[in-house]
C-alpha cells in the first residue's frame, strides 16, 4: 500500500486537493498478476458551497425522478394527450427502414417498446436509475443486441461517435435536464444526415395548471380516479416540482426549432400536444453541419 496527495483544478469545485490510496493485491486468476486499485478522498476544495449546493440539486432531483417513477406509468398512459405524442413518436419511424434510434430521456420505455416492436435497435438512455427499471422489466425477454439501456447524461453522449443514428426522439425530457441546450446538440450531432429527430416539448405559453385540471378530469371521466387517487397525488406532485415554466435553464419547443433550422435541420411537420401546451417537431438532418453544434 502507498499514499501520497495530488492537487487538481475542477472547473466545477476550482483547487482540489485529494490524498491517494494506492492498493496492490494478487489477481483471483493468475498468482503472477496483481490488481492495482487507487481510492481518492477530498481532502479539501476552494469552492465549498458551490459543490454543496450542486450536490442539493442532484439529489433532489434524483428523489423527484425516484418518486415518479412509482407512478409513472399507472396514470400517464390514461391520458389521451399522453397516449397522442407516444404513438406520434413510433408512428415516425413506422415505416422507416429498420435501424438504431436513440430515445434521449426514455424514462420508463412507453415510446422505447413501441419501437422495438418495429423492428428497430433501441438505446434508451435516461439518467434516472428508477426510471429505467421500470423499463428493464418491460424488455427482460427481448433478444441480445436489440436493445440497449443506458444511464447517462443526455448533455455529454461522447461515447457514441458523429451520425451514430438512423432516428433519434426526444419526448418531454429537454425540459427537465441541467443543460438542455449541450443535450439537444448533441441528439443533432448523432443523428445521421437524412435522420429523422422527433421532439416534443413545452411552449412558452405552458400552462400546468389548467393541464392538471384536465388530467384529474379525465381519470375521474373514466371511473378511475378513486383507484390512481394515490398515485394521481404523486404525479400532479411532481410535475408541479418540475413545472418547465418555472425552470432556471429554460428550453422551449420555439427555441428547438430555431436551434434545427439553424443546424442544417429541414422541419417537416409541426404540430400541437398537450392541449396547446407543448408540440411536436419533427426533423430531418441535411447534411454534415449539424455535427458541429454544440449549444451550451
């Protein structure tokens, strides 16, 4: 074992300083190797409150996403303007030629299966963990190589390479990220010139008030509302935390369309959801300068 402290600089914490733990033990599988293991504490950091407050953030985020979840799928697929913008992002892809489609911001999968039963490769990616185990247990059966589930940031997707893509559809999850703006260039930077993007998000007249009022008012319609009254607290609980008029980071869906036409996108459909509180676009990618967008 050998210690020792290194200084660094980050660019969200400024000077950090770490005191490293090196551990060296024999490899389980071969008696000539051993396994190199290097543990890093903060020992110490020059913007504290900074760290902290980014920290408050993240797990409050992550409790939010974590309690959702626990409801997600029990109200919103009842929601007539839910169930318009799922079949409206597999409907795009209909009839394509099968091939890969990112679903940037997947959450439980709704639009993800849809897609698999096309006949198309998958990657989901979210960064809830809750969210995507609602997804895992609804794809457990599907063939190797067809579907791939990935938690991550939408904001930084450096492992996938320029035109990585066939599609890429993005359904109310812009809204709600840290950066939408890194998260929506890099959905233009994978996708494939002639690509379909497909995203649907919130305008700036949103409106969550009246939106919650017409959801209570469709499950109580259908007879369901005393059953999901649990469930139902939890959603509109939720989305009143994650009100995207009410964000810091704000990114409408007049922006996106900017950002697209800007970026060698040719727009090719637009229309409303959510009762006039969001729409839908959808875009082809024309050539090769959407690759260099980046948007922070």
């Amino acid at each position: 074992m050998a210690e020792g402290e290194a200084d660094c600089r980050s660019d969200d914490c400024g000077f950090v300083r770490l005191r490293l733990t090196l551990l060296c033990l024999p490899q389980r599988s071969s008696i000539d190797s051993v396994e190199r293991t290097v543990y890093a504490e903060i020992r110490s950091w020059g913007e504290d409150s900074l760290f902290r407050q980014r920290l408050r953030l993240a797990l409050e985020s992550h409790l939010i996403w974590e309690t959702y979840a626990l409801s997600y799928d029990q109200v919103l697929p009842r929601l007539d303007f839910y169930q318009e913008v799922v079949e409206r992002h597999s409907r795009a892809f209909r009839d394509a030629a099968r091939g890969s489609i990112l679903d940037l911001g997947a959450g439980t999968g709704n639009v993800t299966i849809r897609l698999l039963e096309q006949g198309h490769r998958v990657t989901a990616l979210d960064i809830s963990r809750a969210m995507l185990d609602r997804l895992l247990s609804k794809v457990d059966r599907q063939p190797d190589g067809v579907v791939s589930i990935v938690r991550h940031d939408a904001a930084d997707l450096v492992q996938w390479t320029s035109a990585s893509f066939d599609g890429v559809t993005i359904l109310l999850a812009l809204f709600d990220m840290a950066n939408p703006a890194a998260a929506l260039g890099e959905a233009m930077r994978v996708l494939r010139p002639g690509g379909m993007l497909v995203v649907t998000e919130p305008k700036r007249t949103f409106d969550l008030s009246s939106l919650l009022r017409y959801a209570e008012r469709c499950l109580r319609e259908q007879g369901a509302y005393d059953a999901l009254q649990e469930h139902w607290a939890r959603v509109s609980k939720v989305n009143r935390k994650i009100d995207p008029s009410a964000r810091r980071e704000r990114i409408f869906i007049e922006d996106i369309r900017e950002r697209l036409e800007l970026s060698g996108f040719s727009i090719t459909r637009e229309e409303d959801s959510h009762h006039g509180n969001c729409a839908t676009v959808w875009a082809v990618r024309n050539s090769a300068r959407g690759a260099t967008v980046g948007g922070r």
